[in-house]
C-alpha cells in the first residue's frame, strides 16, 4: 500500500507529502515523474517527484489542489494511503548522464515556478550530492507562496524573484535571468521547470541570449506509460510522447502554444466536475446545461 | 425442435437501434436449449480440423460432445486443458478464420458456432460456480509474468497448472491489459466476464502485482538477481499509438484509439458518474478498418456521434472481424471505403471542424499480397466533424528492450522470440503477444502465452 507518513502544507493549497512506495524510491532519478490515484474511481494524476529515498522506501510529492482529484488527495491525511502509485515514469534528466567532471564544468542556471519548485529540488539534491554547484532563480507571483525555500538555499545558491516585488529580485523569472547575466553570471545551460507559460517565456529569452534549454513537459497524460498517446507534444516538427520521450525536452524545439493549447482539451468538464463535488446538489447554473 | 442443420442456430441480440444507445452487451448468447441444438450439428469428425484452427487446440469436438449431453460442468474441464480464458475468448476471437473457418459443416453450409458454444460453456460454469483446480506438485520455482493481458494471463495460468509459483506484473491499476482498457463493454463484460476469469487465474495461485512498470519500476534483471525469480515471461503488449503525420493531427479532438477507448474503457468515461473526462463528439471520423477503428467508432456511437469509418482500401480488405463490422453497420456507423484523410482542419480556438479526405483506387498488390491503394487525383473531398480518433495500430513501447541488456529486437523494433516456446536471445526470458508481433489478436497473443509457458517448463525443468 501506498501510506502517507508525512503531510505538510507549504502554501494555501500546495501540500508535500512523504509516500512510502519502495519500488518507485529505488529506481527514481531526477526527472522522473509518477502518476498517482487517490481512491478506487480516481483519476490517474501525474506529478513529479520531489525526493525520494532508496533506503526507507519513501517518495516525496509536492502538488497543488487545482482539480477534483488534487482536491481529493489533499484531504487524505497522514496514516491514509494513495489507492495507487506507479513509477517512476519517464526519462531522467540527462544530466545523471554526463560525466560528474564535465557536469562539474558546467554552468547551470535552474529556474522554478511555482510547484515546478519540486522536481527542481530533486535534480539540485542529487547535483549538490555529486559536488557540483548551480545557481536557481526561484519565482512566484507573491512571497506567500514561496515554497521549499530553506531545502533549495541548501542545495544552490539561490535567487527568489516575486512578480509584485514582496521577496527577492522584483520581477518574473526571466527579469531576474537577465539581472544575473547583467551582473556577469555566465550560464551554458537553463533548466526550466513551471507553468507551460513560464517555461515559453523563457526559452524565447535564452534562444535569443544563445543558452542551451530544457524544460520539463507536464500535458495532459492517461496511462503514463507509451500506451495511450494523449500527452504528444511536438518537438522540432517531430510527436513525441512526455511520458516515454520526456518528460524534458530542448525548450527551443517544443511548440508550447500548441501544447498550452492541448491543455484546455477537457477544462469545461473538469471544471463541471469540480463544482460537483465542491458544491454538490447546490449547483446549478441554470442554464440547463450542466 | 426442427432446425435447419445445414445453418446455425442463430444468437439472440440486443436490437441494433436499442443498443446503438447503451454499453450493455451486444450478444446475448445461447441458453441450454440452443446450445444443445447447436451442438448437435457437430460432425465429432475423427480427424478435427477446427482444432487445427484453433491456437491454443482445444478439443473443440470433446467440449461440444459434452455439451450435446448436457454435461455443462464436463464440457468445460475439457476446454480448462487448454483455455485459461474461455469466457473471452468465445466472444472477441475471431473464429471464421479459425476454428469456424476449417469446420466441415462449412463446406456445403454454415460451421458450427463454435465461439457461441464456448461462450455458452464458460458464462453457465461461470454461473453454476465451477472453478478450474490446481493438482500439479509445487516445483518451486519462481516465474515472474509480465503484463496481464491475454499473453500474460495464459501463460500465468499455465505454469500455475504445472506447479509454478508465478507472479503477474502489471503496470496499470487494474488487471487485464488490452481486455480492460481495449475491448469495449458492450463486446466484454468487466466485471462479469473479465473480473471472473482474471479471478480464475488467481484461485490457480498466480499472484498479481499492479502499478509495476517493468523497465522503470524494476527492471528484468533486477527481477531474477535481486527477486529470485528464475524465469520471465514479456507479454507486455503493443506500444505506442501510430499517427498519420499530416496537418492538423495536433488539433483538439483528435485522439489515438487507445486513448478514447482507455478513457472509456479503463476509466469508465462512458458512465455519467466516472471522474474521466471523454468527448462526446457530434460527428465522429475514425480513420482505419481494424477491430480497434471498430470499437472506437461504436464507442463514439454510443455516446451520442454520428460516426463515419475512413479507410484506404475497400471493404474486402478490412481487417476486423466480420461480426464487428457487421455490428457496426446494424447500428448505423457510415464507411467511407477507398478514402484516405490528407488534412485535419481547425477551427480559430484550436477544435477540429473539418477533414480533407482523398479517394483511393486499389493498384497492384504489395509485398503483404493486399493490393495496394492508390489516390485517385484531384478526388478530394470535404467531412465535416468534431472529432477525429486515429486507429492505425501501434509501434512497439520501448520500456523493456532499452532496459534489457541482451534482449534481441528486430527491425520493426518488435522483441524477437522463437515462435515454438517463446525463447528470447536472453537465457531464462520468454515473450509472445503483441510485443513479439505487433498488434494482433487476443487469441494469438493466448497461443504465444500458452507456447512460452511450454517453453519456460522445458527450460527449467532441465536447469
């Protein structure tokens, strides 16, 4: 069984959570993702693994409750368990494949939004663990929902940046790439991990400061596994498949509008499904359509 | 009763209009007094051509000799010999090109329905709470089974027979692979077919762990170093979904077969209180002529689409069972034959409105024997729909053999296995079904299961 051992709310509606799921624990590396079922008749949810332990059997996720089934796996609590964990799924990153002396070399800048923060973590954790230092720019609309902070200071020497200026670098992500650079960092690598808009933005930056660019790809996904092909992306004119492909990607190949697109395919019925739950036998619209 | 013995007692069915609106099960089959009366038409020929037909050799004349005399619960410990999964099989195999397709009776008139019988002979043991027992010896000796599917099942099913302490590995929540997430509701039952003989398989001793993706959970050789287990069977199925490559195939609305049917199927899309979103399309287009471009375009049926099947070649060449596509006419599914999709079209917020299809002319035949089509010039036309689902098979996944040291593909990037018993070029690991082949049916996949459970027998027994 997938138990819960440890629940935390990091921000209004952001929890992490401690699962114990020894298969997944074993073989996760940084990249990877795993798709996750609260109940019997849930959805199956893919979230990005935040940490994970080989030893103690124990996976760390960090979700946020947008839809029925996130709302649904924030009210489990600690003692409860998942009805189903599976991975871990996806390629990891490519840089567990570079030689630790070149890895060394490189100047990495990571770059998280959001619940992007968690599979960052991941990748810092393990970069730090194998002596190499990169620098993160952490960004959120409001100091309020910074999360993490204290574990990612601990792995990285990092830059937090808030849209309206409350913590940090004012400004988004990119305004505060930009001030690095400004200031003499000299990156040859960005890692992106956050919203689809965020990870766009950025990448038309460093296309145009010439910085090589992964980013980690989230859309809409059913098995998981290379069976279904709901989560095809284009990249470089080719379909490619998050879940058995990715789920990282060049960020200069990927046409995000056209997966940001993709990603309104079922909004109207989550949305319906939602409100059901939320508001039960109490909503109507009243137009007679929902 | 009076019949007819040179045709076959005909199958009651829901009403083509009735049930063009609703997931429940299309055949209703045969009660006693059919079954017997079909089974009267059996020849009990000395040299049994169905067998032959029959993948897994079944002793088709033994069970249906049985059945004439009333010995339903006889009847089906001759067909648990060779079948782990005759209640499924008795609906989705595709008899007239097997065991129908040799009967004698089909000479001068219609075969015996073979399939119905099966069926008959399964859902009433089902029924009566007869359960298919273990007597071998335990030798063990651990196998571990991978994928639950008809491949896997089979061959699990087998070596618990012999005495084997197997373990199925399952990489979706829920048991049964292609039977589960594939084959629609209306064609086979979940809970009271597949649930039931999944349920068999495990009172034989097989043990079944889901959410195990083998390749990326664990791996084949962390299986037998680390686990023990001293042999593997790789029934992991068919892989990704194929698209066609042209414009628009991006566009909301357009859906792999796999993906539509999953939502439906697995996830329960179908029924108004699943969590699973699925569209519920207008006006459909399903491009392809398999049993799966069947199932997905009866599935868009059902919830509410007028559906018109696309296909390149004409009807002769459909590769779906006839019955399938029989069913699929009855309730009202369009085909547009010798037609080919060159462009899907969108409309300003990114939905699909529209397909640009050619017509299609057969040429010469091709290296497979099929004649080839070609498009007729400047034959194009204009459908216009709201969604499009592709169902132009699948390439093989590419979880195991990248993380298999020592496990042979071929060009087509299919695992290569000794037909005969399933021998991979890696010692102590079998494969058959889909991943052997590509995507093929049920039954072949329950045969490859059924050749490797020999083959892992023969390889352990002389370790």
């Amino acid at each position: 069984m997938f138990r819960i051992v440890k629940k935390e709310v990091l921000a209004p509606n952001i929890y992490l959570m401690d699962v114990e799921a020894p298969r997944i624990a074993k073989h996760a590396l940084p990249g990877q993702f795993l798709i996750v079922r609260a109940d019997d008749d849930g959805e199956r949810i893919p979230l990005t693994i935040c940490d994970y332990d080989a030893e103690s059997g124990i996976v760390q996720i960090v979700f946020q409750a947008i839809g029925a089934d996130t709302h649904r796996m924030a009210k489990l609590e600690t003692g409860d368990c998942f009805a189903d964990m599976v991975g871990p799924l996806g390629r990891p990153s490519d840089l567990c494949e570079i030689p630790l002396e070149d890895l060394k070399k490189m100047k990495i800048c990571f770059i998280a939004g959001g619940v992007g923060t968690a599979p960052v973590y991941c990748q810092l954790k393990w970069l730090k663990n194998n002596g190499v230092n990169v620098d993160c720019i952490q960004g959120a609309r409001t100091k309020d929902i910074i999360i993490l902070e204290d574990e990612m200071r601990a792995v990285s020497d990092l830059h937090i940046c808030t849209d309206d200026g409350s913590y940090g670098i004012k400004g988004n992500v990119c305004v505060a790439l930009e001030q690095l650079i400004n200031e003499g960092k000299q990156f040859d690598r960005v890692v992106a991990i956050g919203p689809m808009i965020m990870m766009k933005f950025v990448c038309q930056l460093t296309k145009k400061l010439d910085i090589e660019t992964i980013v980690s790809m989230n859309p809409i996904m059913v098995d998981g596994t290379g069976m279904c092909g709901a989560c095809r992306l284009m990249v470089g004119g080719q379909v490619k498949f998050a879940c058995v492909d990715g789920p990282e990607f060049d960020g200069h190949l990927v046409d995000f509008d056209q997966a940001m697109q993709r990603m309104k395919l079922y909004k109207n019925e989550e949305t319906r499904l939602l409100l059901r739950e939320q508001e039960g036998e109490s909503h109507h619209g009243g137009c007679g359509n929902c | 009763m009076t019949m007819d013995m040179m045709k076959k007692v005909p199958v009651r069915e829901q009403d083509p209009k009735v049930r063009a609106a609703n997931f429940d099960e299309v055949c209703l089959g045969y009660n006693k007094e059919e079954a017997e009366a079909e089974a009267q038409r059996c020849l009990n020929c000395k040299r049994p051509f169905c067998v032959q037909g029959c993948p897994v050799s079944i002793d088709i004349p033994g069970f249906i000799a049985k059945v004439k005399e009333g010995d339903v619960e006889g009847a089906y410990n001759v067909i648990s010999q060779s079948s782990a999964l005759p209640a499924i099989c008795g609906r989705v195999c595709p008899q007239e090109s097997q065991c129908e397709g040799k009967c004698v009776r089909g000479i001068k008139g219609e075969a015996v329905s073979i399939g119905k019988l099966e069926r008959y002979v399964a859902d009433t043991a089902r029924e009566m709470g007869i359960r298919p027992t273990v007597t071998a010896e335990k030798k063990g000796k651990k196998v571990a089974v991978i994928g639950s599917g008809p491949a896997g099942l089979t061959c699990a099913g087998d070596l618990a027979r012999m005495g084997y302490d197997v373990t199925i590995f399952e990489a979706l929540h829920k048991a049964g692979g292609v039977l589960v997430y594939g084959i629609p509701e209306f064609r086979l039952p979940k809970d009271a077919v597949v649930e039931k003989e999944i349920e068999n398989v495990k009172a034989l001793g097989v043990k079944i762990e889901t959410d195990v993706v083998i390749g990326k959970s664990v791996t084949i050789d962390g299986l037998m170093k680390d686990e023990g287990y001293d042999a593997v069977f790789i029934g992991s199925g068919a892989g990704l979904p194929r698209f066609m490559n042209i414009p628009g195939e991006q566009a909301m609305g357009v859906f792999s077969a796999n993906e539509y049917l999953t939502r439906s199927n697995l996830m329960k899309a179908f029924r108004e209180d699943s969590r699973t979103p699925i569209m519920r399309a207008k006006k459909a287009v399903v491009v392809g002529g398999g049993n799966v471009a069947m199932d997905a375009a009866r599935t868009a049926l059902r919830l509410g689409a007028e559906v018109h099947i696309v296909y390149r070649r004409s009807e002769a060449e459909l590769p779906a069972r006839k019955e399938e596509v029989e069913h699929a006419k009855q309730e009202g599914i369009i085909f547009d034959l010798l037609t080919n999709p060159v462009e899907i079209h969108a409309d300003e917020n990114g939905w699909v409105k529209g397909i640009t299809c050619i017509r299609m002319e057969l040429g010469e035949p091709d290296a497979s024997g099929r004649r080839s089509p070609v498009p007729v010039e400047g034959s194009e036309f204009y459908i216009e729909c709201d969604a499009v689902i592709m169902s132009l098979g699948t390439s093989p996944n590419p979880l195991i053999s990248s993380t298999t040291e020592g496990l042979d593909i071929n060009r087509r990037k299919c695992i290569v296995a000794d037909e005969a018993n399933g021998q991979t070029s890696k010692p102590g690991v079998f494969a058959g079904g889909d991943a052997v082949t590509g995507a093929a049916t049920v039954i072949l996949a329950m045969g490859a299961g059924k050749a490797a459970a020999k083959g892992i027998d023969e390889y352990l027994s002389n370790q």
